[in-house]
C-alpha cells in the first residue's frame, strides 16, 4: 500500500487549511456554501460557536413563529 493521498483527502485538506487561514471569511463562506453544499459543509465552516447561534436563531424563530401564528 502507498501512502499517497486520493484527490479528494487532499481537495479536503487544502479547504481545511484555507478555512484556518481565513477566519473571517467562514461565516460568509458557510452561507454560501449553503446554497450549493450540505449541511457538513456550513457547519465545518461556522465552528462549533457559529452553529450553537445558528442554532439559537432558529429555536428562537421557531417559538416566535408559534407564539404569532399559533
């Protein structure tokens, strides 16, 4: 066996590099991504802080919704 990496472990690893590198840019880019990506790819990218108030968001929303629509 050869320990060369597929071109997907590496695409992953320069995403994960180029994520570390660009702080700033993750939450933008999470949304963005989004639109054309899943689920793993926004949550990868906001960070454990970014999805618990991704999170909050949308409890809040949803017992507005119900509090208003009810």
């Amino acid at each position: 066996m050869s320990n060369r990496e597929t071109a997907e472990q590496k695409r992953e690893r320069l995403r994960q590099s180029e994520l570390k590198n660009n702080p700033t840019t993750n939450v933008s880019d999470g949304f963005s991504r989004a639109q054309n990506g899943s689920l793993v790819d926004l949550v990868g990218s906001l960070g454990w802080k970014g999805t618990g108030i991704l999170l909050i968001i949308m409890v809040v929303g949803f017992i507005i919704f119900l509090v208003f629509f009810r």
